[in-house]
C-alpha cells in the first residue's frame, strides 16, 4: 500500500479529533477502526483478535480509535470505507500505511502492528 495522509475533517467528530492530537503528542501510531453493532466479523476482530494477550501489549503502545460506521456515515466516506470492519494503521507522521478490510486472526494482525511499530 502506498502511504497516504489520513484525513481528519474539520466536522469530525471531537473523539477522532482527539485520538489524532494524543498521537501527535505522544509521537505514537494510531490505528482507527470503522465497525458496526451488527457486524459479526468487526465484534470477532474485537473479541479474538484486539483482546489476544500479544496484540493487546502492542495495542498499548498506539492510540486505538473505533468509529461506528452507523453513527459516522459521513466519515466512513472520507475514508473510502465500503463495508466494514475497516481498520486504518496510521504512522507517527499521519500516513495511513496499511488496511485491514476483514477479519484477521491475531498472529496476522500481530505481524502489521509489529511493523507499524517499527518492532
């Protein structure tokens, strides 16, 4: 994937906002996630994959936002998000790296934060 800035709107919401500044400061990555309620692979990813003992260590060192796709339809589409989950690896500088457009188990996901990371 060739990197590019990842955009936070002006109307986006204070929560997103936020999570970019306390990524800024921290000089951490962040990982945005678009889910819904009813997404059965999104609460898997959740379940599985983000409370796997390994992932969540990594997860630690990032800023971690979930945005539900329901709520933001408007955000969804500044991201190009066409279904969901949708999980956006952001570096340090702001550059969406990589995506994730499905369920991954946790070795896998293990293995993009671990680059994300720089580890």
């Amino acid at each position: 994937m060739r990197p590019v800035k990842a955009p936070v709107p002006e109307d986006a919401p204070q929560f997103l906002r936020e999570a970019f500044d306390r990524a800024r400061r921290a000089k951490q990555p962040l990982v945005v996630d678009f889910w819904a309620a009813w997404c059965a692979p999104c609460l898997h990813l959740k379940k599985v994959t983000f409370h796997d003992s390994e992932v969540a260590k990594l997860l630690d060192k990032v800023q971690l936002v979930y945005v539900d796709l329901d709520k933001y339809p408007a955000l969804g589409k500044v991201y190009g998000v066409e279904s969901v989950p949708d999980v956006f690896l952001i570096d340090r500088e702001g550059m969406i790296v990589d995506r994730l457009h499905n369920f991954e188990p946790p070795e896998a996901f293990l293995a993009r934060l671990k680059k994300l990371l720089g580890v």
